[in-house]
C-alpha cells in the first residue's frame, strides 16, 4: 500500500473518492460458530454506523478464513459483519 502526506484537500479528496470505486479484498481469519445462512446474510447489504454500505461479496477461502470483497471499506465493518452471523475475528 502507499501512505500519502498532504496538505492539498483536492488530492485528499480525490484518492478517498476513488477509494470508494474500487474493489478491495481482504482474506479474515476467524473463530466461532456461523448461524445458518450466515454466509447469505453477508453478501446483503446492510447498515454500518447509520450508513447502508454496499453488498459485499463474502466466500469460504478455507476453514477458518472468509475472502471478502468490497467497495468503500470502513474500520470496523468486516469485524462487524462477522459479528452479526456468530464469527470473531482472530
């Protein structure tokens, strides 16, 4: 990943805007029980923080990992996620 620094709000602005566009993927560990049709509960959209958040596209990678793919991550929304069907993040 890249860290910027600056203090020009339009490069700021722009980089959060394209941010929001692109698909990202993160790959979770994690521990717990899933409730039936967990899996199918997070591929739909939901509420983060009082803002509905694109669906996300949520598979098993193995065991004890789920790969998610999505647009506008937020911090704390995957652990989120995972909290709502019975799974914490390891």
């Amino acid at each position: 990943g890249y860290l910027i620094f600056t203090q020009d709000w339009r490069i700021k602005r722009k980089l959060v805007d394209d941010l929001s566009r692109l698909e990202q993927e993160f790959v979770v560990e994690v521990g717990g029980q899933i409730v039936e049709g967990g899996l199918q509960l997070l591929n739909q959209s939901i509420v983060f923080n009082g803002k509905p958040s694109e669906p996300a596209k949520v598979s098993w990678q193995s065991e004890k990992r789920l790969r998610f793919a999505l647009k506008g991550e937020r911090p704390g929304q995957i652990a989120y996620l995972c909290e709502c069907v019975g799974l914490q993040v390891q």
